[in-house]
C-alpha cells in the first residue's frame, strides 16, 4: 500500500451541491469507500478532492414506487440486505448484497459503489511497485495487456454481485449530471471493455436503482475462492418462471466473468419446455458459449466458465422445483 497523496473532503447533502462540487477539476465520487479508497492507496488514481455521496438526501432511502421499489445509490449494502421489502419479494438482491464481502464492509458498502466498482484484474489489483515492476498495463499507466499481450484490449473483469440479480429483475438505474437527469436499464450502465466500463459521461452520478413490480422467483449464487469474504469469479442470478410445468419466463444475469455484467442471450429458446435434465443441459450450454472469463484471476478461465454454467442450472433446477 502506498502513503496516500493530500485531497480534500467535501460533504455535499444535496444532489446540486455534489454536481457542482464534481465538477472541479480533478474531484471523484465516493461513497462507502471500499473500492476506492483501496485503488488510491494502490496508487491508482490521485483526485484532489473526495466528494462524499452518503449525505446527499436525494441518494438516500429505500421507497416505494409505482409498485416496485426506488433504491437510493447511498444505500448501504446492510440497508439493503435488512430490508423487508427486498427480501419479500427481491430475494436475489438481498442475497446477492449479504454475500459481498465481510459485515464491517457492507455497512460502509453502498449500491451505487457496487454498480460503479472498478473491474479486476490479477495484473491491476496490487501496489503501484508491483505494476511498475512488470511495467504497468494496458489498463493503467502501460501499454501492454499482460493477460491478453497481442491484443489491445483490457479484459479486467465487473465483479460486483449486485448488478446480476437486478439485470435478473429488469431493474432501471437513474443517473443525473451536469446535461440533466435520465433514466435506462441497468445494462445500458455497461460496456464490455475492462479499461472503460461504464458509460457514465464525465461528472455523472448513478442516483438511484428502480426494482420493476411483479418479479418473477429469482435466486443469486457466486463461487468464490474464500467462502467467508470474496468477490464472485463467477456470479449467477436466474429468475424463471413456471405456468402448466413448461418454463414460462426466464432471465439469466452473470457477473464476475467478464467486463461487463450481461442478460444471457437467447433465452427465449428455452421457455414453453420442460425443465428437465437436457433443458438444463442446454442452458448450461448457452451460459458457456456466452461468458468469456480471461487469465485475470487465480483461478483458471475454464473452471470460471465451467462453475458459471453449473451455478446456472443449478438455481435453475432449484425454481422450477419450487414452482
Ligand atoms: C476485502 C474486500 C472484499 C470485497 N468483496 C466484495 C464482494 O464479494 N462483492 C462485491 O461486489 N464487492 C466486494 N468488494 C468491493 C466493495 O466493497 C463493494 O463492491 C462495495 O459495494 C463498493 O461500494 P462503495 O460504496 O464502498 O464504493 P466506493 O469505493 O465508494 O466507490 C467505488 C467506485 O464507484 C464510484 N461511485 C460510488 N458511488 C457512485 C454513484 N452513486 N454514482 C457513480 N459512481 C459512484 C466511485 O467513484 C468509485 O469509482 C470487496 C472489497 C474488499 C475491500
Ligand atoms: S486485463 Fe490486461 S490490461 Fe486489463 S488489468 Fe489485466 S493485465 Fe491490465
């Protein structure tokens, strides 16, 4: 870790103030900190000003709207994982928010953090000494990709679990920046490109994420490699609906194996059949065709793609059997 380089902290409690203080040159969001502040004593990226989003009022509650729910970007990921509403009729997102990393971390954690992480990387994720020895990468301060050296793109992957289970639930997201405020699906927050994954413009604040009504029965599962506290290798969220025994609706979300969390393709093809072992089959099959897990972290590319799919049928299985 490195001695952190001098900033100032300003604390804004309304979204106007935050927008004009992110704003000033060199200024970036932070919320819980968890990420962040771990990339800035890595020596990966040096603002001169924090601009604290917990205080912000229009960032913060969980309330009710249009009979779904509205999520505010500041809260907490212990928020989130307590609240009855969520857990009623959301179960995979609480799920998915009680798996994030350790207690302490989830009551600083927020959800807009977790939606906006920085991707990971093996080669990335250490300290400034370690990059400079291996002379850096594609991702920061190098030229070369260290898991892809012939290519001329970085492939660190999105390992936050929250966004799965709400692309699972067709959740829309609510940004707000200096053109204005907008709203659009979660997925639109992402493109596939480890080094620049978000499509947040300059100065843009994700402010809250809306939870549509009527969710289809949905579950959240990751493998990990330390079952206490770890970030998903491979996350999985299926919400599957059943009518007459046939598969009557299906979405699959996956994070942790690419750059960017994704809706599975395609699933269209495995409604109005029976979710037998070769339907199951199938999916897993799908899920591996379309996850492109790369030599990012310890554990091997394959056994990613290989647990992606089996996390897939396996949730799968568990609903329809519930149904
Ligand atoms: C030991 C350890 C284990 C972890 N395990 C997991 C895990 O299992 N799963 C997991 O998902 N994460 C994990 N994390 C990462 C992190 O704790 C969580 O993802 C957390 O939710 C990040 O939220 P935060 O509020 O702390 O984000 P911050 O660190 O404050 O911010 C993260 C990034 O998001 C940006 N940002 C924050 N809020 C907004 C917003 N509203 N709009 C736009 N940009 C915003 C910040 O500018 C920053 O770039 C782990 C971290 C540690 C240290
Ligand atoms: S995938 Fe390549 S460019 Fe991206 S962080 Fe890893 S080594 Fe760097």
């Amino acid at each position: 870790m490195e001695p952190l380089a001098p900033f100032s902290v300003v604390a804004p409690t309304s979204l106007a103030a935050a927008l004009a203080a992110l704003a000033e040159p060199e200024a970036r969001l932070v919320a819980g900190g968890t990420d962040l502040m771990v990339n800035l004593r890595h020596g990966i990226g040096a603002p001169r000003t924090l601009v604290d989003a917990r205080g912000v009022a229009e960032l913060r509650g969980i309330a009710a709207q249009g009979g779904g729910l509205a999520i505010g970007a500041a809260v907490t990921l212990a928020e989130l994982a307590e609240d009855a509403r969520v857990g009623g009729r959301w179960p995979a997102l609480a799920e998915a928010a009680r798996l994030v990393a350790a207690p302490a971390h989830r009551a600083a954690a927020t959800v807009g953090g977790n939606l906006c992480l920085d991707t990971r990387c093996t080669f990335y994720n250490r300290s400034a000494w370690w990059r400079a020895a291996n002379g850096f990468c594609l991702k920061h301060r190098g030229s070369v990709c260290h898991v892809a050296p012939t290519g001329n793109r970085c492939h660190a992957a999105f390992s936050g679990d929250l966004a799965a289970p709400l692309l699972a639930y067709g959740a829309t997201v609510e940004i707000a920046g200096p053109a204005g405020a907008r709203r659009q699906p979660l997925g639109a927050l992402y493109r596939e490109d480890g080094a620049a994954h978000l499509t947040l413009a300059a100065g843009e604040i994700v402010t809250s994420v809306q939870l549509p009504p009527q969710p289809l029965p949905a579950r959240y599962a990751k493998a990990r490699a330390r079952q206490a506290i770890d970030f998903p290798l491979a996350g999985v969220a299926v919400a599957l609906g059943m009518a007459a025994g046939k598969v009557a609706a299906l979405r699959v979300a996956l994070t942790g194996t690419n750059a960017s969390p994704f809706l599975l393709a395609g699933v269209e093809a495995l409604t109005g059949a029976v979710p037998d072992a070769a339907w199951r089959e199938q999916l897993g099959k799908l899920v591996q065709k379309q996850v492109t897990p790369m030599r990012t972290t310890l554990l091997a590319a394959q056994y990613r793609r290989r647990a992606a799919a089996a996390l897939a049928m396996r949730l799968a299985a568990g609903l329809a059997g519930e149904a």
